[in-house]
C-alpha cells in the first residue's frame, strides 16, 4: 500500500521532484523485499521444547497450549489465618462464589474417580453490568495415579472447555440408549430441585456430587516476596466446611524441575502458616469434595480410598 501511495503522488510532481522520488521508491523497494525475504524465514512459534521429563501426557501442540498444570497443598484454617497471611505480606487480591458439579457413570460403575480423574461443571456467579448471573465451563482436573505426595500434595493437569468436553467424550465406554436411561433414573433423585448440567454426547454421566463455594483470594502484595509467584484460597462450603489451598499453577509444557521446586515453594510455605496457626502439620487436611463424599456418598469415597486417590485423614 505505502508503494503504490509513493507511486501515485511521483505521477503528480514535477519532473525533477519526481526523479528524487523515484531514487526513495527504489530504495524502499529494496528494503521491502529484504525484510520480506527476512520476516518469512522466522518461525511463527517458538521451537518445541525437549518433552524429557515433562508431565503431560501425548496429545496435539494445540491441546497442550489449553492445559495448565496445578499444584496444591491444603491446609487447615482458623481465626488466626487471615493474619498470619497478612504477617507474610499477602492480602485479599478477590472474592468469588461458584458451585461445581462432579460427574461419573452411576455406581457401582464408577470410571473417572478412581482413575483420579476429575470431571466437573463449574458456574461462577459473574456481574454483567447491573446484574448477576452464572457462567459455566465443563473442567477436567486429571492426576496421575499412585504417584501424588503422601502429604497431601497434588499435581494435576487442568483442562477447560472443549479440550475437557473432547476428553471425557473419547474415555466414556459405549453404553446402549435403553442402559443410559435406566442408570439416569436410579441416579439423578437427590438433585431433582437443581437445574443438572448436560453435555451433548454424555447422556451416560450422572452428578455424584453439588458444591458450592465461597472462595477468598489471597496474593503477595510485593513481587520481590519469596512466595509471590503463589495464591492462596480460603474457601467455605454450603456444607460449612472450611479448608485453605495453596496453588501455583505451570504451562502444559513445564519440565518436572520446574514442578518440583513450586512444590518445595508451596510445601514451605504451608509448613509455616500450620506453624503460626499450631495446628498439626503432619495433619491430613481433608478438601471440599472429599468432606461431601464421606457425609454423602460414602461407598464411591470407600472406593477411592481403596483405588489410592484419597487418602484418609490421619
């Protein structure tokens, strides 16, 4: 475009101003071609990085880019935990509510769970100018069993949207129509009163468990903090339980060293917040869902229990 502009107001100078025009026209045509010649020569992306020792498992360059990888370790909370955050340079960075669904088949035939798999339907409750409402994605968080941390740390790969809506539609075994609407009849009673998620394709899926959260966000208030690349929730369920997470999350494509030190990061960092608090270190803190699965559905919580992807509290 530049070109032909340069072309035009040439056409429209006199004689001797257009000959020095020309003379630019020349020269800016050369450089064009260098920089074209240059430009298509770098690669749209960067180089893939080395996959020893990385977490994800094989999937497509595109899927890796929607998945993060979260590492979090659980602690106990009490009155005097806002303060200790305060103490560390931490404060309240968001305030949240949102309610999740977890779905499985229907038992005795549970699939997802033991493999610590975890599929859910997350609504946040989002203001839209003057009002409020809810917005949902479909969300995988996928372990890797027998390997988490017998201290309750947990590494897992997170996934949101399609990416998780593809993954659990490829994992669901076949069942018949006739078989899918008899194991939804036995399942869906206690959540009659709700409004039940449906993914197109899932029909088989039935909730085995609703929570809602109210989530406190807490972040260091200063980069040059040593915990400043972590964030930390506060949350309480309508079950009244409450239970502290502290989280960093990585790239799908983060090597293990890299995970390994946000896990020595988070693991010093809670050590020093149950300290300040006195409560037990050695403790098992239980989690959100864990709580609800053993007032609720204690045989599918039996299950995991025995397939290795929850551990008791000691």
């Amino acid at each position: 475009v530049l070109m032909m502009l340069l072309a035009f107001i040439a056409a429209a100078m006199p004689p001797i101003r257009a000959q020095s025009l020309h003379k630019v026209l020349l020269i800016a045509s050369t450089c064009s071609l260098r920089f074209s010649a240059a430009y298509t020569t770098l690669p749209v992306f960067n180089a893939p990085r080395s996959t020893a020792g990385v977490l994800t498992r094989s999937m497509s360059a595109s899927a890796e880019s929607d998945v993060e990888i979260e590492i979090e370790k659980k602690f106990a909370v009490n009155d005097q935990t806002s303060a200790i955050l305060k103490s560390y340079g931490f404060d309240v960075v968001q305030k949240e509510e949102f309610v999740d669904w977890y779905f499985d088949l229907p038992a005795p035939r549970w699939k997802f769970c033991l493999d610590d798999c975890w599929f859910r339907y997350r609504e946040k409750k989002v203001k839209i100018m003057n009002n409020w409402g809810w917005r949902g994605a479909w969300q995988v968080k996928r372990g890797r069993k027998g390997t988490q941390d017998t201290d309750g740390m947990t590494t897992y790969e997170e996934l949101q949207g399609k990416a998780a809506k593809e993954l659990i539609l490829d994992m669901l075994p076949e069942v018949t129509a006739n078989e899918s609407i008899e194991l939804k009849c036995k399942s869906n009673s206690q959540y009659s009163t709700h409004d039940i998620p449906y993914l197109e394709g899932g029909e088989q899926l039935v909730p085995f468990a609703r929570v809602e959260t109210f989530r406190t966000c807490w972040k260091a208030t200063s980069t040059e903090n040593e915990f400043s690349g972590l964030k930390v929730d506060i949350d309480k369920a309508d079950s009244g339980h409450m239970v502290g997470e502290v989280e960093a999350l990585c790239d799908g494509i983060s090597s293990l060293e890299d995970v390994e030190n946000e896990k020595e990061k988070i693991r010093k960092f809670v050590d020093m917040i149950t300290r300040e608090s006195e409560s037990d270190v050695e403790a098992t803190t239980i989690g959100k869902l864990e709580f609800v699965l053993m007032k609720e559905s204690p045989d599918l919580y039996n299950a995991c229990v025995k397939a290795g992807v929850i551990h008791k509290p000691k």
